[in-house]
C-alpha cells in the first residue's frame, strides 16, 4: 500500500502530577505517566477509575485542578484542543450525517495547511486507503457499518496529520468480531505511521492484544504501567491481578513456621524465595492455565491438590474448569477433548504462585 508520502509524527506524551475533580469526587487523583514517541499506549480500568478523563486531559477537552500537560516537550495544559495537533477518535463515531465520506474527512483537513502542493482530494483518497475505504469516499456515513464508519471516523482523525492519536473506546458499540478485526487493523495502522497513540479500553483482553504499554487504573491512580506481558505474569497489586485476565486470587498467611501459605484451613506450598516474614497476610494468585488437572487416580508428582469439579465452562480450544478446593473455587484452563469431572488431582509448580 503506498502511504510513504504520510510523513511520520514525532512526539511523546508527559502528564505530571495531574489532578482533576467533579465537584466532591476526585477523577485523577496524582497521575504521573510518560508515554514514549511512537508508543501503543493503553488506559484500561473498571467503569469510572479515570480513564476517559485522562484521555479528556491530555486531548485539552478538561481542565485539570493541578499537574501539567507536556506534549512532544511543549506545556499545552492551558491550551484549546485545537493548538495541541492531536487526533480524537470517540465511540459514538461522531460522522456528520449530511456529508459524504470523503467530505467528512476531509473536514480534519479544513484549517490545515498541507505540506508542499498536495491537493485535498489526494489527501482523501490516501487516507481512504488506508483504512481500506478506497471507493466509498461519495457515501453518506449511513450508508456504512459501523465498523466502516468508525474507520471513516479514525481517517477523519488522521487526516490533518497530527503528532498524537487519541481514540477514547473506538470499538465499544461494535459486535465482538468486529471487535477484534478493527483492533489489528488500528494497531496496523499505528505502526504503519508510527504514530503515538493514547487508547482508552474498559476491556483488559482488548489492552493486552494491541499495546505496547498499558496502565492499569483503578480509583483515579495509576495501579500498574507496564507492557502486556508484564502486566500479565506480574501483577502489581490485587486489582491488577484481578483485572486483568483471568485469575485465581486468594487472601492467605505465611504460616507461623515460614513453611508454607494457609489459606483458611487450606495450604498451600510457598514460592522459592518469598521474602515475606511468618505470620504475614499476603494476597497470592495463581493463572488457570499454570495448573493442570487429572481426572484419573494415578499418582501425580509435584504439588498437588485434591478437589471436586463444580462447573465446566467450554470455550472452544479448551476447558475453564471450577474446581472447589475446601470451598473455595479454584478455576484450571484443561485443553482436553472431554469435560472434567468428579473428583480430580490439581497440579502445579510452587513458584507459579505469584505473592503480590
Ligand atoms: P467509563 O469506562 O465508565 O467511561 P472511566 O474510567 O472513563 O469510566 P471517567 O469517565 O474518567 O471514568 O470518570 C471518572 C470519575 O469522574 C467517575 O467517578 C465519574 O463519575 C466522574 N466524572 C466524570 N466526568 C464527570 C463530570 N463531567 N461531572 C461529574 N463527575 C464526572
């Protein structure tokens, strides 16, 4: 696809101490954050933990009480939308409905100086391009998908090539499938321009899929920033351990003797190099797909725990297994061909157990 003539932006994002209120409650509360030229960086927290009015800050559409809003080295926290030369893609696509595609787009380009001689039109039809719209630049939006239609809203965005892409929940009024089409096609875009992009997400499968770096939020605080893969194997506190992925968590001690974890009546063997005193209470996780289940009564070496089968969850290419361990649920990811059931040996490696 020819897009070399798309120049590439060059700017970080740096948000210092930045606090916003609505009245009583606080929705930023101290964030701090620095996101890298270039960078796939993801806001993802529960409804209401400050995601959006981050965004919102960072974009100049809210006000922050203190704290500062750096882009690509320059403070614009005073300063309107419209002189900080960024993108915004929203959920609700936001296409004004009497224009044609291409006139839509082209509205990004209105009070855009394009470099060099380069028509509008040539313009429009490379952005179209790019997001794979070629042809469909004389409909109205509602003669699209929505999914069509948010691409129309993303090349609207990029049209007057800003330094920062901002996309506040791009896929949250699509079906599931077009879900996940969209997100690789945004994310191929992304490094298609190397743009630097701030995405908002409620959905933690979504953030871990298309990020270079996602923070975590919970309350108006950053909980975690990391990539995905750390977010995932090392959570940073229990709401991240919670949030993201799926998870089996635990309130538990360090037993009296420093030998092994109690978690009420049950116990469970400690990590190497736990560097917790006895007695502590600890929070402990463990991934579903870090224990294997066995159904027969053959021996099994290793740690292991007898438990019963509850409820058997299918999801396609394997098992979410609800184990009960003395009351307590304990959920095993088992690819096998057959549901599990009845009473079954868990298995699992010690230093799988992840103390948080
Ligand atoms: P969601 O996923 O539901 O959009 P969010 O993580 O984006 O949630 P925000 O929209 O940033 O959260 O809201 C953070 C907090 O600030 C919430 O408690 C919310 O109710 C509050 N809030 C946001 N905007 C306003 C406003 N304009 N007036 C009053 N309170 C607000």
């Amino acid at each position: 696809k020819e897009t070399n003539s798309i120049p590439t932006p060059d700017a970080s994002v740096d948000v210092t101490d930045l606090r916003v209120r609505f009245g009583s409650v606080t929705a930023l509360d101290d964030v701090s954050l620095s996101i890298r030229d270039g960078e796939f960086f993801t806001l993802v927290g529960p409804s209401g933990c400050g995601k959006t009015t981050l965004l919102r800050s960072i974009a100049g559409l809210e006000t922050p009480s203190e704290g500062q809003v750096i882009i690509d080295g320059r403070e614009v926290t005073a300063e309107p939308p419209e002189s900080r030369n960024i993108g915004i893609v929203f959920q609700n696509y936001a296409l004004f409905p009497h224009m044609s595609v291409a006139e839509n787009i082209a509205y990004g380009l209105r009070f855009h100086d394009l470099s060099g001689d380069r028509d509008p039109d040539e313009r429009v039809a490379e952005l179209l391009e790019l997001v794979d719209l070629a042809g469909f630049g004389d409909r109205e939006p509602d003669q699209l998908s929505g999914g069509q239609q948010q691409r129309v809203a993303l090349a609207r965005a990029l049209a007057p090539e800003p330094d920062v892409l901002l996309l506040d929940e791009p896929l949250s009024a699509l079906d599931a499938r077009l879900r996940k089409q969209l997100r690789v096609q945004i994310k191929t875009i992304q490094r298609e321009l190397d743009i630097t992009t701030v995405y908002v997400t409620h959905d933690q499968a979504e953030a871990l899929a298309i990020s270079d770096r996602i923070a975590v939020m919970q309350d108006g605080q950053l909980q975690q920033v990391d990539t995905p893969e750390a977010v995932y194997r090392d959570p940073a506190s229990r709401a991240v351990a919670e949030f993201i992925g799926d998870n089996n968590v635990f309130s538990g001690r360090v037993t009296d003797d420093g030998s092994q974890l109690s978690i009420e009546g049950g116990l469970l063997p400690l990590p190497t190099g736990t560097d917790t005193a006895d007695g502590t209470s600890v929070t402990l996780s463990i991934r579903p797909e870090l224990l294997s289940i066995y159904t027969d009564n053959q021996p099994v070496d290793g740690q292991t725990l007898s438990a019963t089968v509850n409820t058997v969850e299918f999801l396609g290419d394997a098992y979410h297994v609800h184990c009960l361990w003395n009351n307590r649920t304990i959920v095993v990811k088992a690819a096998a061909t057959t549901p599990p059931k009845g009473e079954v040996t868990l298995q699992f490696d010690a230093d799988d157990i992840h103390i948080l």
